[in-house]
C-alpha cells in the first residue's frame, strides 16, 4: 500500500484577494484591494475542502467579497478615510471567519490595500477637475488684464498731471522772467534813455547778424542803421 504524507504550515499565511468594485453607503463606486491573513486550524478539513493555498484563494475570495460589498455597502467614503474604517475592517473579518471555518482556517486579519476611483470615475474626476483649473486660470488672466488696464490708466493720468503741473510751472517761470525783464527794462529806460535805446539797438543787431548768411537791404539813413551810423 502506498502512503504519502502532506505538510501544512501552521503559520501564518496571507493571501490576495482580486480587485473589487464596490458600492458605498454614498452611493459612490469603488475598487478595492483586499488581503487575508489566515492559519490552518483543522489539517485534515482543510485538506478535505480546499487542498492547498491556491485552493484557499478560490475559496476564501468570494467569501470576502461578499463581505466586502454587504460591509462597506452601508459605509461613506468619508468614513472609509478614517478611523472608523477599522470597525469595519474588523465586522469583515468576523464575517469571513465565520465563513472560512468550513475551510478548517481561521481568518485573523483582513485589511484594504488599496482604494481607487474605477476609470470612467478617474477620467471623468481629472476632466472635470482639468476644466475648473482651465476656468481659474481664465479669471486670474481677465483680473490680471483689469489691473493692467486700472495700473496703466493711473500711470497715464498721473504722467498727464504731473505734464500740466510741469508745464504751469514753466509757464509761471517764463511770466516771471519777462515780468522782471520788462522791470528792468523800464528802469533802465527811466534812468537813461539814450542808453536804453542804445542797448535795444545792440541787441536787435545781435538777433538780426545771428545767421552768417544774413543779407539785408536797407538805407543806411533808416532808423535801424542809426545807432551804428551816429558816430560816423
């Protein structure tokens, strides 16, 4: 008679469970993740019922998906994202136990690896989230555009004022200078007049002779020629 001897190890084993896609109490859908960690308990059930390790994943992985779904089928994701999360982690590894004792294994742990948005979800989450960067990229430009618009209109009426100030000024300084000019002027011509006359003359001469080319035709009788001509 042939005999053969098959070796359990009785420590403690994990195993991975196929993504899930699962609907939470938010109505909002899901993929998770899973793991198991089990130890065989019952040798000889565990033989009877699932053989070997890769019979403990075809067996144990609906019995966890199916807890997973009636679990977090009753949980938002808010909670799935906090520490409440670990009460129902806990409820679905009591549910599994209790199913995985027919395997002669006891389930000690079940844990959520992963979670993650299914892709229509993630596709439509990053064009939504694409379009509202878009619309407040397009706002920050149509602010940046006024406040160039209200910083070049103020630089523009300021520069104008600051024009017309200037120009006021000049105005003033000008008005000034002749006023004082033509003071000196009539004190000049009170004091002297020959003098006064003389000086006008001179300074008609300079204005007239500026230009090298200057041509003139004129009677050195006349009265513009007198004040070169008196000493003749």
């Amino acid at each position: 008679m042939l005999e053969t001897v098959t070796f359990f190890d009785k420590r403690l084993m994990s195993v991975e469970l196929q993504t899930l896609e699962v609907t939470l109490g938010d109505k909002r859908r899901i993929m998770v993740d899973a793991f198991g960690r089990y130890r065989i308990t019952d040798p000889l059930r565990f033989y009877q019922t699932v053989r070997n390790e890769s019979g403990v994943v075809l067996r144990l992985n609906p019995v966890v998906l199916g807890s997973l779904s009636s679990v977090l089928g009753g949980v938002e994701l808010s909670s799935l994202l906090s520490d409440a999360r670990i009460s129902a982690m806990n409820k679905i590894r009591d549910e599994v136990n209790r199913g995985a004792k027919s395997f002669g294994i006891d389930v000690v742990d079940v844990r959520i690896k992963k979670t993650d948005l299914p892709p229509q979800n993630s596709e439509a989450i990053c064009k939504r989230m694409m379009s509202e960067r878009e619309r407040e990229a397009r706002e920050l430009r149509a602010k940046g555009v006024e406040m160039s618009k209200i910083i070049k209109s103020t630089a523009d009426m300021e520069n104008a004022i600051a024009l017309s100030d200037a120009e006021a000024k000049v105005q003033m300084l000008i008005a000034d200078g002749e006023l004082e000019a033509n003071k000196i002027y009539v004190n000049a011509y009170s004091r002297d007049e020959e003098f006064f006359v003389f000086f006008q003359s001179l300074d008609a001469y300079k204005t007239s002779f500026a230009e090298d080319n200057t041509t003139f035709v004129l009677s050195p009788k006349g009265r513009f020629f007198k004040t070169m001509t008196s000493g003749v």
